[in-house]
C-alpha cells in the first residue's frame, strides 16, 4: 500500500475550486514531483495533507490512517514533515538550536524542563544534539562545523533553504514534503539540491513529494511525476511522459489561455 494517499480531496476557497477530486499516491521510498504552472495549487496540496487546511471533502491517508483532519503538530508527530515556499527559520537562534528545536515533538522532555535544566532534559539535550548534528551532516561542508554556531540570519538564501529540510528531517518524519527547494538557488547550487534529494531517499530512507519548478531538477530527482492545472491532475507518469504529454505543455505555455481571448 502507498504510504501517502490523497482519495478524491477537494479544496475551494470562496468560489475558487483550488483543488478538485484529487487523487494522489506516494509510495513508501519514491521521490514523487507535484508540477503545474503558478496557482495550480501545489501548495495548497501540501497545506491540505500537513493539516493547515482540510478538505472540504475526499480523505488523506497516512501509514493506513486518516490524517485529514487532524491538527498540524498531530500530523508532524505521525511522521510527515514539510518546508515552506517562504522560509520560516528562527533568525536569531543558530543554526544547531534551529534543528534542535525541531526535535521537540518527539523527544520527551519539554521545553520547561529544558529550561530548568533538570538531569533528564541534560541527557534529552545530548541526545537531541547529536541527533540535529547528524542531520546537519547531510549537507556536507554547505553546514558543517562553524556554521552551527552562527546565527540562521547569517546563512545565505541557499543554507536557509538547506537547513529548513534538515528541521524537517529533525522531526523524525518518514514523509518529507519540500516547496521548491531550489528556488533562487545558482546553477551549482541547484545541481547540489538534486544530489541531495536523491542523498534523503537513497542514503536517509526517506519519502519525499516534492514541489518544484527547475525541470532540471524534476527530471534529475523523480520516481514520478504529477502535474497539476488548476487543481486538476492532468498527467501522471514519469518525466519524459509527464514533460511531453500535450495538455501539460498547454498548460505550461498558457495555449488555453491565449486561445479563449
Ligand atoms: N488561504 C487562501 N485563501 C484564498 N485563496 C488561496 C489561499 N491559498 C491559496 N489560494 C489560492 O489558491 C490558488 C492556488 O494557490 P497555491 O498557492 O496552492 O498555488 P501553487 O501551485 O503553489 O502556485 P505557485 O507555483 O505560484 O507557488 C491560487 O489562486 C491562490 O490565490
Ligand atoms: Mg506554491
């Protein structure tokens, strides 16, 4: 069985059908890319499965289980985690304590004990370092060492995206869902993100569904490809059939669009 289903999951706002009788499955182990021209509603796919929204109908099952409908720290907690389009790091903690506090859903201690420093939280905080220190490894000389220390405002726009994916991998998740992980990144950067993706699943034994718009680094990352228009599934299947597939290459070039003026 797949270990992310979306079964006939349906999404409007006001009178905006932002996602209509949506059909989805990730297996456990694939890299999975969600495309579609702006406004499709890729992330909106991504807020319905983290909990931020639900469905106004269809369900979302996770690992067997409905997650539609429960709350978004419930949801992390059961294992799927996420990025955001507009990174959302805590600027002024560094870039070890940003990992390390992604951690907290699923280690023991709570944060007062952690403040009162009580013997348990001291050995939690080793463990949750070591731990955050594993993940920031993926990322090889990019986050190593010094970098820990310094605060997250001091990482360039690539390091921030870098470490938002080691946050989520820190929360234990099995499914990681990334929001255009290579955006604003240069060449060599870009290139190093498709390295990587491949790095989570091969090396990390993660799922990943991943936003994104480089068709470079969809081609260089996917298992398979899903393409979306205005909510709607359009194609699916791998690269070469997805990128040559006629109605994706109208959505792309906005044919429908300049041919209904
Ligand atoms: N909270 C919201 N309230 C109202 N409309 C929304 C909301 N979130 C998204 N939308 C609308 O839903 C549509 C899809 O948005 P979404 O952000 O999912 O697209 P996207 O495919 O991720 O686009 P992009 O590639 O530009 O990131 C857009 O028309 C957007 O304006
Ligand atoms: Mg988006």
């Amino acid at each position: 069985m797949a270990l992310l289903q979306l079964r006939d999951v349906s999404k409007a706002f006001g009178g905006l059908q932002v996602v209509n009788s949506l059909d989805l499955e990730v297996g456990e182990g694939e890299v999975v890319s969600l495309i579609g021209p702006n406004g499709a509603g890729k992330t909106t796919v991504f807020n319905l499965i983290t909990g931020i929204f639900r469905p106004d109908s269809g369900e979302i099952v996770f690992e067997g289980g409905i997650v539609s409908g429960l709350l978004p720290h419930t949801i992390t907690t059961r294992g799927i985690a996420r990025t955001f389009q507009t990174l959302r790091l805590f600027l002024n903690m560094t870039v070890l304590e940003n990992v390390m506090v992604a951690t907290y859903g699923h280690t023991r201690a709570s944060i007062l004990e952690s403040m009162l420093q009580l013997p348990r939280s001291r050995r939690e905080e080793k463990e949750i370092r070591k731990l955050a220190e594993e993940k920031l490894a993926f990322f090889g000389q990019r986050l190593m060492g010094y970098r820990w220390d310094q605060p997250a405002y001091s990482l360039s726009y690539a390091n921030r995206r870098r470490l938002e994916i080691a946050r989520a991998m820190a929360t234990g998740a099995r499914l990681l869902l990334l929001d255009e992980p290579a955006a604003g990144m240069n060449p060599v950067e870009t290139h190093e993100m498709t390295e990587l993706i491949g790095k989570l699943r091969d090396e990390g034994g993660y799922t990943i569904l991943v936003i994104e718009h480089d068709m470079h680094v969809v081609e260089g990352i996917s298992d398979r490809v899903v393409a979306l228009d205005y909510g709607v599934k359009i194609a699916e299947g791998s690269f070469d059939d997805v990128a040559t597939n006629p109605r994706v290459i109208e959505a792309y070039l906005g044919l429908r669009t300049a041919q209904t003026k």
